[in-house]
C-alpha cells in the first residue's frame, strides 16, 4: 500500500480489491495520513471478509447464479437443457449442497469414471463440457481459487466404432427398391435423406412449394423445430439453398404427394402450411418413429442398422463415388464448413475405397509402364 501526497497537501492511495467477484481499483483521499491509513486498512479487511464468504457458495447456488446470470435468455433451449442433465447427474453424485471449493481434481475425476460406466465417450464429454464451464465462470468471479475439472481425463463406452456410419453402396440399391413397395410418411423421409442428404428438420419442413418438379430441384429455405416449439425456424447455417434431384426422386415424390394428398383426406387432417411430411397428429413425423421404420428396414434387407442421420454420411460417399467434387458435395449438404464435408471421407464406404484404389492402379500402373519404356530406350541408346 503506496500512500502519496498532493500538491493541495492531501494524501491518496489506490488499491485493488475485489467488488463482487471482480477485480476493481478503488482511490481513498485524507487529509491525515494517519486517517488514510485506517481507511484503507479497514476497506481492504473488508474485501478480504466478503471474498472469502463466496467461497461459501454450494453448487446448487451457485449454478441457479450461473444459468440466471449467464444462460437464461442468452442460450437456446437444448443448451440450457444440456446443462440441467449435467447439474442433475453432478449432484446426484455428490450432493446438492457440496461447497463450491470443497471438489477437488480427484474426485471430479471419480465422477467422471461413475459416468463413463454407463455412458458413451461423447455423452460423458459434454456432460465434462458443461459442469467445467460452470466451474470456470466461479474461478472468473474469484469464487474458487481453480478449477478441478481442467485436466480431467474423458472416458467411456466408443459406440462410434461398434455402429454403422454409413451404409454400404449395394445396401442403398436394396433400401431403395424396399421403399418403393408401398408409401408411408417415415419411408418417404428415409427416401429423401438417401437421395439428397438432407437434414431431418429440413426434410419435414418441406411443403409443396419447395418442389419444383419441372426444374427438378428441391428448395431448402428452413427447418422445422421438432423438440420445442413445433414451429419454422432457420436452417441450421442460417442460408438457403437448391438441391438438384434425379428423375426416379421425382417420379417418387410426385407418387408420394399423391398418396399423402389422400392420406390428409382420409384422416381430415388440417394442413394449411401445406407440409408433405404432416400426420394424423396435425404436425410433422418425429425423428424417433422414422429411426424405427429404418431398423426395420435394415432388418429386412440384411443390413446392419444405421440412423437416419448416417443415411447422410452415406449420400455424401455417394456423392464422391459418382464423381462429384468436394465443392459441390458441401453445398448440397449445406455445410458453411468445408472441413465438415470432409470429416465424412474418415468414413467412406468400401466401395469407394475400392473405386479410389483402382485410379491409383490405373494411373500409377500407367506412369511405371512409361518410364519403365522410356529407361529401356534411353539405355539402348548409351550402349549404341
């Protein structure tokens, strides 16, 4: 504590003292040094009294202070819903009263074992994601001096490598050929996602004005918020787009519409917003009931079971093994990433490697040939 005197002979010091959680200089003036002295002291025993009250906070607390403060109105629902299953599984585990500063890196550590016994690597990650932000926003605030979840190690269940990420060319023929024996709703989404790699919310969001059968074209302008509000929302990169189709896609579509248009009749549905994928429940078909049509589709034809969500990693593979560029692909998913679009080539399918395999032998086999040509009658000459 630096005390200094002024011209006008008073004296002033500055000091920095924490107000809240945050770090703020406060100046003090006296015009006895003495005087000053007592200020300052007593204001600084103060900070120190209110800074190590906080750390009294429970995490039940504190994390109502956080999701008010720093969530609330500022993040969507599935955020905020992400952050209530980690709080829950967090004090059911410890205890809704655990202080704050009472975790250590151990047991944070432990809970992270209990959660990988049961859960997939990717769950029990986002579960560490969200509890390690709070326990960051607490250290900002100087509610605790460090964090116990930095370093932790992530472990658990790696259900990437026991399920399908794609499903096999000669598999999609056979998929194809299933769907065409009869219409449903949830079968004519499992179509589009095959045959345009289209997101699921954007699928059930198409009405018919989105078809252009004369272009042969789908447009892709929004989503359809399936969990919440049931409602139109933005696609999932905020942009439009226009999916070129085939002309078996049209032919299916056009037989679909059909098929839907009495289907509406038939259970007197309202469809005002003219939606292609509506049910008798007067909103779209969810995600759940259209992953059960596909397993048992799956079954049907001997494939191993994949989501709907893969049945767009594979129309990307498909995309690549008819030649398509990268460029393109990206667009027709509708990735602002390119790097996204790419993250599916760790996953192609062994069709396509098999067809990259044999450009290698063509074109390489077609080089050595050459040179192996050209050494021999650059050789014949040197010994001429």
């Amino acid at each position: 504590m630096k005390i200094k005197k002024m011209k006008n002979g008073k004296y002033t010091v500055r000091l920095r003292i924490k107000v809240d959680g945050e770090w703020k200089e406060k100046r003090l003036t006296d015009t006895s040094e003495t005087n000053l002295m007592y200020k300052a002291s007593k204001l600084l025993k103060q900070a120190e009294h209110d800074s190590s009250s906080l750390k009294e906070w429970n995490f039940k607390e504190f994390y109502s202070l956080f999701m008010k403060t720093f969530k609330e109105n500022k993040s969507s629902q599935s955020t905020i819903n992400l952050y209530d299953l980690a709080y829950n599984q967090f004090v059911d585990y410890f205890d809704e009263k655990i202080k704050l500063n009472s975790i250590d890196a151990v047991q944070y550590q432990q809970f992270i074992n209990h959660l990988s016994v049961d859960y997939a690597i990717s769950t029990v990650d986002t579960r560490h994601r969200k509890i390690r932000a709070i326990f960051n926003k607490a250290v900002h605030l100087g509610y605790m001096k460090k964090n116990p979840a930095i370093g932790a190690h992530i472990s658990g269940h790696d259900v990437a490598k026991t399920k399908a990420q794609f499903m096999e060319t000669d598999k999609v023929h056979l998929l194809l050929e299933e769907l065409a024996n009869f219409h449903s709703i949830s079968r004519a989404v499992i179509f589009l996602a095959v045959q345009t790699g289209m997101r699921f919310e954007e699928i059930i969001a198409l009405t018919k004005k989105d078809i252009n059968f004369t272009k042969r074209s789908i447009s892709v302008n929004k989503a359809w918020d399936y969990k919440y509000t049931n409602s139109f929302v933005d696609t999932k990169t905020k942009k439009s787009r226009v999916i070129y189709i085939d002309n078996s896609t049209i032919q299916y579509l056009q037989s679909y519409i059909n098929w839907h248009t009495d289907y509406i009749k038939e259970h007197d549905i309202q469809n005002p917003l003219m939606l292609l994928f509506i049910t008798y429940h007067n909103k779209p078909i969810d995600n759940a009931s259209c992953n059960k049509a596909l397993k048992k589709i799956c079954s049907t034809i001997n494939s191993e079971p994949v989501t709907l969500h893969k049945l767009r990693h594979t129309h990307t593979g498909l995309c690549v093994e008819a030649g398509m560029d990268i460029i393109y692909v990206a667009d027709r998913l509708g990735h602002d990433d390119i790097n996204t679009t790419l993250k599916y080539y760790s996953h192609l399918s062994s069709n396509l490697r098999q067809h990259n395999q044999s450009k290698v032998d063509a074109f390489f086999t077609l080089k050595t040939d050459e040179n192996a040509t050209n050494f021999a009658t650059n050789a014949t000459k040197i010994t001429e």
